[in-house]
C-alpha cells in the first residue's frame, strides 16, 4: 500500500468541506471524538442525498482519487464516480487519498441523513468544520448494525453517554 | 457493497472487555482494509495512528471547550 493512502481523517474531513458536501460524521471516528478509547483507522458519513449534493460530492470523491475498497486491490477499484451513480448506492465502502471513506446514506437504526442531522454538534476541528452525529445516535446505529466489532465498542459507549448525560 | 457474501471469519477480541471466543465476522471491505494496514510498515503504521490520534484529540478539546 502507498503512504499516500493512509488515514488522515483532516485531510479527508477537509476536501468534503472544500466541495461544501452535506455530510454526518458516524460510525468509529465519531464514537472516538466523543471519547471512545476505540482507535479507528476509516471514516463513515452519512451524506445528504439531495440532488445537488450528490454532484459536489461526486466532486470530492474526483478529487480525492476514491476508489472501490476490494481485498488483494491495495489502491481500490475505479469506479463511476457521478452524482447519478451515487443517487442508485446505499453504501460505498472506499479508499481515497487521505485513507478510506465509507459512505453510507441510511446508517442501520437512523433515517439517514436529516435524521442525524437533528441532533448532530458542529465542530471546528484545527479549521475544518465537521459535523458529527450525537452520541446516542452513534450508539443506535451501531446497536441497530448488530454486528460483533460494534458490539464490543457498546459498553464504553453506553457509559461514556451515561456520563455525558450526567454533565447536563 | 457491505454483504455477507464472501466474508471470512477470524479469531478476535478487545483489551477492553473479555476475550472472544467467537469468530468475528469481516466483510471484504474490512478484509481489504486490513490488509492495507498490514502492508504498512512499522513507521507508517504508527504515523497513521499519531495523526488520527492527533485530530481525534483536538475534536476532544473542542468538544470540552463547548461544554464549559
């Protein structure tokens, strides 16, 4: 594998924000903003499925090489990287230049991206704004997902949500 | 493109909770990113782990900031 394609969650966040794409940060990288002691080498959003959207983030995926994450295929496979492409995917699991990105448009457990939206925090981190997902919504989608390495993680979550709420 | 198709099944835990006995399911998304990881060396790895790390902390210290 390249250095080149090794995880860099700003650079990745960044070019997103470049191209103003709608998006929700979910899924590893978020549980571990919000203090998750889980370490997490990709980055899942939920994007905005609004038309036009869609175009500027078929722009970003341009401009970050992204390619389709397959075993044995280091740099991913091409793919069509369109707007009208991404209007058919529910899930894209990529990598890209700054490290891999999984899209997924309907995380398990949530109604997408207006759904998460609600209750999401808006952050600048070292001037790139990002918008992440509340925790209880991390936790309902990782819940809802079911899937064993998530299930490990729910324990620290829960708890650090208990303390969260705690604070309020 | 995340299925169940094609996945394969490994021996895996958590320092944080027990041990698992049970086979953890990947998908080849997970399969081709753990290979990439593998194929980094030694430096690139923790280079990877010093940045993700670095920008993680810093949301942190913005997220507290915004709670106080």
């Amino acid at each position: 594998m390249s250095e080149a394609r090794a995880f860099d969650p700003e650079g990745l966040l960044r070019a997103l924000q470049e191209y103003g794409v709608a998006y929700v940060l979910i899924g590893g990288l978020a549980a571990s903003l919000h203090g998750s002691p889980h370490v997490t080498t990709d980055a899942d959003i939920a994007p905005s499925a609004e038309r036009e959207n869609l175009a500027r983030l078929a722009a970003a995926l341009e401009a970050i090489d992204a390619r389709i994450r397959a075993p044995g295929v280091p740099d991913g496979l091409p793919f069509d990287r369109s707007a009208e492409m991404l209007s058919r995917s529910s899930i894209l699991n990529l990598t890209t230049r700054h490290g891999d990105l999984d899209l997924t448009f309907v995380p398990a457990g949530t109604g997408g991206y207006e759904d998460l939206r609600r209750h999401a925090i808006e952050i600048t981190i070292r001037g790139t704004r990002v918008v992440l997902a509340a925790l209880a919504d991390v936790i309902r989608s990782k819940e809802a997902a079911g899937r064993e390495k998530d299930r490990l993680t729910l324990p620290a979550l829960r708890k650090l949500l208990d303390e969260q709420r705690g604070r309020d | 493109m995340r299925g169940r198709s094609g996945s394969k099944r490994v021996r895996g835990g958590s320092a944080e909770t027990e041990p698992c006995s049970q086979p953890i399911e990947l998908d080849p998304a997970e399969i081709a990113q753990l290979e990439r990881n593998l194929a980094l060396t030694h430096a690139e790895r923790l280079d990877q782990l010093v940045r993700a790390v670095a920008f993680i902390r810093a949301g942190q210290a913005e997220l507290a900031r915004r709670d106080e």
